[in-house]
C-alpha cells in the first residue's frame, strides 16, 4: 500500500503504456489487482467496463458463491453512481 501511494502516477503509467499488472496487497496478503482494462479499438468505453464487470462477477461467483457475485455488482454500481453524481 505504502508503495501504491507513493508511486501511484508511475504504476498507472505502466499499466497503460506497457500493460504491465500489480497484485495490491496489505500485510502481505493480496487484497486487489491493477490491470489494463483490455478493450477492442473500437469498442465503446461503457461496453468495455460492462465486460470487464461481468468478468468480475464471474471471479466473485467462483471465488464465493453467486450470492457474493451479487454482493459485488451493487457495490460496483454504488460506486459508480457515486461516481457519476460528482
């Protein structure tokens, strides 16, 4: 975490340029992953995060369980309307 915050500008500058990934962890124990979000040239931004959303739900479901795959989608949409009100 400490360097995520400290080099946070570079690291996203790696993942866009070079598509490199990282494993965010806290107290040694993976907690996160920053990647490229991989899309077609053409694709439109909002198609590009539904897929990448649906990829996460799946990730959620065979980590838990369905009922934590839905957990995971209300969080995001929150997020994201808390995003897009500011």
């Amino acid at each position: 975490m400490r360097e995520l915050k400290n080099r946070l500008t570079a690291i996203i500058r790696e993942v866009k340029e070079n598509g490199v990934e990282y494993t965010v962890t806290v107290h040694g124990q993976p907690v996160a992953m920053i990647r490229p979000l991989f899309t077609e040239p053409d694709m439109p931004h909002e198609l590009a995060v539904q897929r990448e959303l649906a990829a996460l739900e799946l990730l959620a479901a065979q980590l838990s369980g369905d009922a934590e795959a839905q957990t995971l989608r209300a969080a995001l949409e929150t997020m994201r309307e808390e995003t897009s009100c500011r």
